[in-house]
C-alpha cells in the first residue's frame, strides 16, 4: 500500500485527503492519504524521515512551503516562487518539489475556456496564492497587475513576472480594465466581505476566487450580479490537487470523483 499525506501545522480542516482518497478509489489504488503536523522546528527530520519510511508523496501547507524548499529538489517553477506544495519521494534519494497552487489557477480557469494570451489580468493578494496566481497568469501570457493592502508586497510578486503593482485604492480602475480577476486575499472566509466595489465588476470578466469557505463568497455573488462569470475556490483546489496525483501517479486524475469529494465535504460543512 502506498502512503501519502498533508504536512502542515496545523493541518485540522483539510479537504485534500478525502479528495486523494477519492482518487484511488476510482482508479483502484492501494493509498492512504494522511495528515502530519510535525512540529516547525522537526521540518526537516520529517521530510527524511518520510523518505526514509518510504512515504510516496507529500503535500505540503502552511506554515511549511517556502521552509521546506530547503529539504527538496524543486523544480524551476517552484524555485522561482520560492514555494513547494508537492513532494515526490517516487526517485529514491531525491525528493521532488513542486508547486502545484500554479497548476491549481491555470487548470481552473482554462477549465472554463477562459483565455489568457494577451488578457488584462489582475491578481489581488501578494501571500503565497498571489504569487502561485500570479505566475500562473503571466505564463499563460496574461499582462498582470498585482493589487494588495500593502503595496510593497504587490511589487515584490509583480517583479517575479515583469507585472505592475498597486493598492487598494486601484482596485476598482484596474478590475474595470481588466477580463481576469484572482482574488487570494483571506477576505471573504470570516466576514461576508469584499475588498472589490461590486460597481466595478462586468459581464466581461471571468472572476476566480481562491477562497473555498464559503463557497459563494460575497464577491463571487457580486460577480454574478454584474454578468460576470465565476470559478469558486473548490475548483481551484480540485486542479491544485489533480496536478499533486498526476505527479505522484504519472496517470490522469479522476477529475470528477475528486471534485464530487471536495464539493460533499464542502456541503456537509455548510449546508
Ligand atoms: P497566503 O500565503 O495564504 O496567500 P498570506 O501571506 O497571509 O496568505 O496573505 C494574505 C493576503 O491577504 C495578503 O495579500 C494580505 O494583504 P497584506 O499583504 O497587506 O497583509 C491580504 N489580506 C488579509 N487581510 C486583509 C484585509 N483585511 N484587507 C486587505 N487585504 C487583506
């Protein structure tokens, strides 16, 4: 039987082992999916004692996936970011790093036949997501503008992809000029909140909110309002999770089965 698992700290409410469960299931895997929450300070004795138990594959998350870029190969994209949410243990004595968040936004939005190349896309946030969401965007060939409380932050991601940074005050001119919006802020998850002027949103633009609790944001309900069309965070999730087995498993995730996990647990949760 292989072992997988979630190393974070805490690691309480994560969707991702009923969703890789769900996986195996489908695809008559014999795999666990687990959860770790080694303390900070043993980040390292875990990722090899993993590897040493023969662990197949590691995801990683907060407070963990810039630290553990340390104990891991990863790879140019995950350099890049500084961020590793992905191990593959699968090549013995070299523990692969990857940062599927990337994938995560790029498979959402392509999912729903939203184009990139050349769009107008702004990313508000510049935590770990932003920067994930960010990249995913300049990749796919989308000028990025990078908006957040901070601005100095905005500016540190909006570097990493020769994009423009700016604050608040920006959001509303920049969302209107724009086709693509990725919210990555944690506004939204405790308050029915949002930090995007509803009179700025449009039927011309494709709204992806990386929050997933709840599900229909505030801002997502906006969108709709203005014609705009909508991704939810579970969908982001899904992709984020799917790239993570298809890593793992160099076979095609059951996309399906694994969406259907996320969304029950979701609504078992919420109602
Ligand atoms: P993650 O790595 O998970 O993306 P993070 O690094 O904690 O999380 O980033 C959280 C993001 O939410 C940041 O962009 C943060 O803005 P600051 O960089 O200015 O802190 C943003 N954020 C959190 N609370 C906010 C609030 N009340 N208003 C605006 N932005 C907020």
């Amino acid at each position: 039987m292989d072992v997988y698992g979630l190393v974070g700290n805490p690691v309480g409410h994560s969707l991702s082992a009923p969703m890789h469960e769900a996986a195996y299931d489908a695809q008559d895997i014999d795999a666990v999916y687990l959860t770790f929450e080694p303390e900070p300070s043993s980040l390292d004795l875990a990722i090899s004692g993993a590897e040493a138990l023969g662990i197949a594959g590691l995801n990683v998350t907060v407070p963990f996936k810039e630290s553990v870029i340390e104990y891991v190969e990863p790879d140019d994209q995950a350099a890049a970011l500084g961020a590793v949410n992905t191990i593959d243990f699968s090549t013995r004595g070299e523990a692969r790093g990857y940062n599927t968040d990337v994938d995560g936004v790029s498979r959402a939005l392509a999912s729903r036949g939203v184009s990139l190349s050349d769009a107008d896309a702004v990313v508000l946030g510049a935590g770990g997501a932003g920067r994930a969401a960010a990249w995913a965007l300049a990749e796919a060939g989308a000028s990025v503008t990078v908006v957040n409380r901070t601005v100095s932050r905005a500016e540190t991601v909006a570097a990493l992809v020769d994009g423009r940074a700016t604050g608040l005050d920006d959001l509303g001119d920049v969302v209107r000029n724009s086709t693509v919006l990725v919210h990555t802020t944690t506004v939204g998850m405790e308050s029915d909140r949002s930090l995007v002027p509803p009179e700025a949103l449009h039927a011309n633009l494709t709204v992806l909110d990386a929050v997933y609790r709840p599900l229909q944001t505030r801002l997502l309900r906006d969108a709709k309002a203005a014609g705009a069309t909508t991704i939810d965070g579970a969908r982001m999730l899904l992709y984020q999770g799917a790239a993570a087995f298809e890593h793992w498993t160099g076979t095609t995730a059951p996309v399906e089965a694994m969406d259907r996990a996320v969304r029950t647990q979701l609504d078992d949760a919420h109602g």
